[in-house]
C-alpha cells in the first residue's frame, strides 16, 4: 500500500540551511534592551485587554481612551524598535531620504537627481552633479522636524532654453526629527503630521494658490506610512533680503487686524473650496484624512495630562504656581467646575462628534498662526506664489476638521478683539 499511494510515504527530512546562514542565525541574538521593550509592551497589552473586557462588562467609562493608547503605544513601540533606513515612499515609490547625509553623501545627487526629475523640475539634458549644505548649521526651531538648506549645482546647465526656469540653486530640506524619542517626534509620529503635509503639497497646494492662499513652492513630498520618516524640499524663502517681512513668532508678535483679516479671508475661501465630508468630493482630496482620524493617539495624550492639570486650569490656577491674573483672563463654562474628569473621559467622542458634523467640516490648515505665515512687502505678491500678499507654510495639520474647532485654535493666538 505504500507503493500504491505515494502521500502516505513518510516524508524526507528537510535539508539543513546553508552553514553561512545557519551560523548567522546562531550568532544573532536580541540585545537585552530590546527584549525587556517587548515583555514590557506584552505585559501592558495584556494589562490593557484584560481591564478593557472589565469595563465592558461593568458599563465602566475609562479616563484615557483604550483605543488610542493602544495607538500610542503602538508609535511608541516602533520608535523603539524600527531602524531608520531608507524605505519607499508612499505617494512617488521614491527611495525615501530620511537625513541629510542620504542626499549630501555617496548616491545622494542621484537620488536628488530622481526626485526632481519625478516632479518635472529638471530640464532634459540636465542633472543633479553635486549636493551639500550650506554654511552654518541647520534650522534648529525645536519643532517637528529636521531643517536644512542644501546647495545644489547642476550638469548640463547651458543647454536650457532660457524660456525654462533654472532648476533651484538652493533648497529648504525637512526631514523626520533623528530623536526617535524626542517628545516632538512622538507628538509628530502620533498626529502623523507627515502624512498631512505630503498630501497637502502634492495634491492640494494648486487649488490653495487658486483661492488666494500661497505656500512656498514644493520640488519633492512624500513619506513612508510604516516609519513614519518623510522628506520635504521647499523654496528657500528669502526672510534675510527685502522681499518678504521678517518672520514672527504667534506669542511675541501677533499679526495686525489687516494681516488678521487676509489670513482669515483666505483660509474661509480654502474651508468653502473643499467643504463637507471628504473635502466635497474633490480629486484632489482623495486619501486626506480626519482630524478624528489622525488624532487618537494625541487625544489619549492630551486626557492623561488633563487627569493632573485641567482642574487646576479650569479654576484659573497653575498649582503650585500663584495665579497671575494679567495672563488669566479666561472664564470656564458654567457646570465645567467639579466636572472635569467627565470632560476627560468624553474626549475622544466630543473629537469624533465634531468631525461627524457634516454640515460644518471642510479642508484647512488647522495651524493658520503669524509664525506659519509669510507676507510680501509688495502687496501684489510680485507675481509669486499664485500672486497671494501672503502664504503659509507647515501643513503637517491640514486636514479635514471642524471648522469650529479649526478657528477656535486660530483664534486664541490672534490679539482681541
């Protein structure tokens, strides 16, 4: 009977792998960081289901949001554990650089040279010879991301018909913060503030110019979902010569009520452009996400630090601190006292019910401040920038929100009335 039906013969042995990789996996072992990250992570996902199923069962209402300290942890987790390499991009299937080094080292002018190539900023007949930065350190501004300005020179330049525009000397690099736990990183990994922007300069930066609303102009955008690195080259924007005013920063020096009114102005044209759910339909706002959808994991945030503070807060107090009447001028809700707790818990759906209102959602910057804004001393815009007085820049918040809670956060940094 053997003979007669083969699949009842004992099966061979499998063969043993090559000796170079059968070594190789011997050798391999965790390092004893990583191990303990991963028992601990075990221990709290565990800790976690099993007090989830408990409440369920109880009717119990969690302080914090189990779904998004899961996805918290879950960021923290795979900035713990993630190497930072080069992956491919999510919107191009670039080669992703994630630091400075991968376009100013060996392979980087190639890589420079595709990028550009991709979005039609290279002429025939030209390419990418050399990539450094420029003198001085890098843009250290202690937000989300790591800046540079990198000088680029070019092969095959004196065959461009002078009717093109040169390909840029000069651009404004932004890269993922190399910190994997620096608190920024994490608040960026968490709002994927990546994603927001990439989308935004590839897809919807055209119809922003065409509401009045500039930005600086974009040569390459794209980040990789797994890792959460991304890579942005911009326009240098020339804050040093006479063309645009100085930067500002939105405590020290708050817009005036003309410039008030133009940031304002525009940004209405923008929420009226691509109004209601998934934007009105728009092309151009295919995969651009929810401000519920992107913010899980910072509400969860936000909620464990309300648990210490937003008593204190509400009560016009920074204990242990003495108030300081002059800067507290605010005046809680009435029933907010004694309540707080219940605020906390209901974080999350107050977020998802503002999102849910169809009726008064629409695309915005979400972060429309004097120090994401830029303005030309020639008011026509010298035929920049779509011919817009003004731009903004960091879009790592554009998305769809509720207008409401998009110009309640715009509006407490602009000076009253």
């Amino acid at each position: 009977s053997m003979a007669r039906w083969p699949w009842s013969r004992p099966l061979p042995p499998p063969p043993p792998p090559p000796p170079a990789l059968y070594e190789s996996i011997l050798a391999w072992a965790p390092p004893l960081w990583l191990c303990w990250c991963a028992c601990c992570f075990a221990l709290v996902a565990c800790v976690l289901a099993w007090a989830w199923r408990v409440a369920e069962r109880f009717h119990w209402r969690w302080p914090v949001s189990p779904r998004g300290l899961r996805k918290l942890l879950g960021t923290v987790f795979r900035l713990l554990v993630q190497k930072r390499a080069c992956q491919l991009g999510q919107l191009t299937k670039l080669a992703l650089p994630i630091r400075a080094s991968d376009l100013t080292g060996p392979g980087g002018a190639a890589a420079l040279d595709a990028m550009l190539r991709h979005g039609g900023h290279l002429p025939a007949g030209t390419r990418v010879s050399a990539v450094q930065l420029a003198d001085g350190p890098g843009v250290t501004d202690g937000v989300k991301g790591d800046k540079h300005v990198l000088l680029v020179s070019y092969a095959g330049l004196s065959s461009v018909p002078v009717t093109l525009p040169p390909p840029p000397s000069q651009l404004f690099a932004k890269f993922g913060i190399g910190r994997r736990l620096h608190p920024m990183r994490v608040l960026s990994d968490c709002t994927e503030t990546a994603r927001c922007e990439a989308t935004f300069y590839a897809q919807v930066a055209t119809e922003a110019k065409a509401c009045g609303l500039g930005s600086p102009t974009c040569y390459f955008a794209d980040y990789c979902h797994s890792t959460g690195e991304s890579c942005l080259l911009l326009e240098v924007l020339p804050f040093e010569g006479s063309t645009l005013f100085p930067l500002r920063h939105r405590i020290r020096h708050p817009p005036s009520l003309p410039e008030t009114r133009a940031i304002v102005s525009a940004g209405a044209r923008l929420n009226a452009r691509f109004w209601g759910k998934g934007g009105g339909g728009a092309a151009c706002m295919r995969g651009v996400p929810s401000y519920a959808e992107i913010n899980e994991a910072r509400v969860a945030v936000a909620q464990i630090l309300g648990l210490r503070t937003l008593a204190a807060t509400a009560r016009r107090s920074l204990a242990p601190l003495p108030i300081t009447p002059a800067f507290m001028t605010w005046e809680p809700p009435p029933g907010i006292i004694g309540a707080e707790a219940e605020l906390i818990a209901l974080l999350p759906e107050i977020a998802a019910a503002l999102c849910a209102e169809t009726a008064t959602v629409a695309y915005g910057h979400n972060d429309a401040v004097s120090d994401n804004a830029y303005f030309w001393r020639d008011t026509g815009g010298g035929g920049h920038a779509g011919g817009a007085a003004f731009g903004l820049f960091d879009w790592q918040q554009a998305c769809i929100n509720n207008v409401g809670h998009e110009w309640a956060w715009n509006f407490h940094f602009y000076p009253p009335p």
